[in-house]
C-alpha cells in the first residue's frame, strides 16, 4: 500500500509508467498502488485496472504484456513495503559489498593487472591522479579524441612538438622533461630519469637502502606528476604560465608539507630537505 503501482520503480528497471505509456495514459486512478491494482481470488492475485476506455490495439498488448509479468509476483499482504539491496545476503545495505561490487566493475583481475599502489607520505588526492595516469585515464587530448571529443588539435598544448598522451604530457614535453631534471638534480640522482609511468609511479626508483627512505622518494616523484598535471590544467583552462625554476620550488614546498606531516616515526628537517634530501634516502 505503500508503493506506486505506475511511478516507482519495483518490478522493472524503470516505471511502469514510462515503460507501458500508452496503457497508463488510460489508467483513470494514475496514483494507485500496487495493492489497489492486485485483487485475491482464493489462492490467486489477479490484476485490476481502472481504464477510460477498453485497451484495444497496441495498448491491449501491452496490457497483456503486462499481466503476464505480473503473473509471476508474489505479494505478501502482512508485510509492508520495504527496499532490499539486492547484491548482499542478507538484503541488507553495506558498504563493504558496495565497494567490493565496484572494484570487481572497474579494477583488473588476473595475471595482466596492475598493482593498486599505496603511500600514505601523500593526500588521496594524488594516489588516485597516479592510478588515473597508470590506467591512461587522465583527460588528456589523445584520449578525447579516441572518445569522440571534437577537437581543434590533439597536440600538446605546453609545448605543440607532439600529440598529447599521458606519457608526453607528464614526462616527454620539453617542460615536464625538465622539471624531472630539476628535481632529479635537487635529490642529486644523476641520467636522464623519468620517461614514462612505470619510471616514476610504479615502484621505489631511489638510490635508498630503507622502506621508509623509498616512500620519500616515491612521495617526491608522485608529488612532481601531481603537479606537473596539475599546472597543464592552468595552462589549459587559465593561461597560467608555469617556469621551471617556479616549479622545483612548488615540488619542494608542497612535498616537503605533506611528507613531513604524514611521517610519523621520523622527523623532516627542512634546511636538510631543501639542501641535502639525500640524508632521508636510508632514514
């Protein structure tokens, strides 16, 4: 008695209302319930309807489209109407199933998935801009435009030398390139560095012989992405221009604020982590 017979969704994946239009524009009573619309005969329910003319044509077979799928409803006359979440046992809402249903849709299973990597050094915030990056699903312009994205160009908008994938956009433009320079020279690592995503998120790339020394240093590279992504949406959407010399010390900054506040067991001095961050490789 509590349920809409026409306007909430309890049978089908919609209402019965939008889904048997031209049979619920003759319903006279289009607020009924679902047990104004089921009569008792001895053991069986049968439907009723309150039309403004017989169905006929089209309508008659929705009608008895209808009355077939309800043949098949049981309806519990003692009990009122209540919601069931349909993937736990016990018909009971939990967050813990919803999450596990939600990392079976869209997270990889088997021998070819990617680790879901944690560093609790830095906010969520930037764990997941690594996962989007590691899954190429940063919006970048070579992935709208495989979307159906109408664009003017697909080329990177830093520095127009190539077309704008994840990998150019964080590592290979001229720009990105040299900031991963910058930072690689502050923590005084020496070669060319990052290239693509397994270089710089994919494990702990540092000269460290410590677990804790490793996060750091993968705080420090995941943070530089962060914000090298971060500051191509400025460029993009604002027009805000982001020089090399500006971008080391925002790294520096901005790692330095979220490492030294996240790590507990040792303490981050920051004349050292400006000058000397080599002393946090074996902390």
């Amino acid at each position: 008695m509590n349920t809409s017979f026409w306007c909430d969704t309890w049978l089908t994946v919609g209402p019965l209302k939008d889904i048997y239009c031209r049979l619920f524009r003759l319903e006279i009573n289009k607020q009924a319930t679902v047990g104004d619309r089921f009569e008792c005969d001895g053991s069986k329910y049968t439907v009723s309807g309150q039309w403004s003319r017989a169905p006929s044509g089209r309508t008659l077979g929705e009608y008895n489209e209808l009355c077939r799928l309800l043949s098949a409803v049981s309806i519990n006359s003692d009990k009122r109407d209540y919601w069931e979440w349909s993937i736990s046992r016990n018909g009971r809402f939990a967050t813990s199933v919803l999450t596990c249903k939600i990392n079976e849709c869209i997270l990889e299973d088997g021998p070819n998935a990617m680790e879901t990597l944690r560093n609790n050094l830095v906010p969520k915030k930037v764990e997941v801009f690594v996962w989007r990056a590691k899954k190429r699903r940063l919006s970048v312009l070579a992935e709208l435009d495989k979307r159906g994205t109408d664009l003017h160009s697909v080329r990177c908008p830093i520095c127009d030398a190539d077309i704008e994938t994840v990998d150019h956009s964080l590592f290979l433009c001229k720009q990105a390139f040299d900031i991963w320079g910058k930072v690689r020279e502050w923590w005084g690592l020496g070669g060319i560095g990052n290239t693509n995503i397994g270089d710089a998120f994919c494990g702990y790339s540092s000269r460290s012989k410590s677990d804790l020394g490793a996060k750091i240093w993968q705080g420090v590279e995941w943070t530089c992405g962060y914000l090298i992504w971060k500051n191509r949406n400025q460029k993009v959407f604002k027009n805000k221009v982001w020089n090399v010399p500006v971008a080391l010390n925002e790294i520096q900054v901005k790692s330095y604020e979220w490492i030294a506040r996240r790590c507990k067991s040792k303490t981050i001095d920051w004349h050292n982590w400006l000058h000397n961050p080599q002393v946090f490789e074996n902390i």
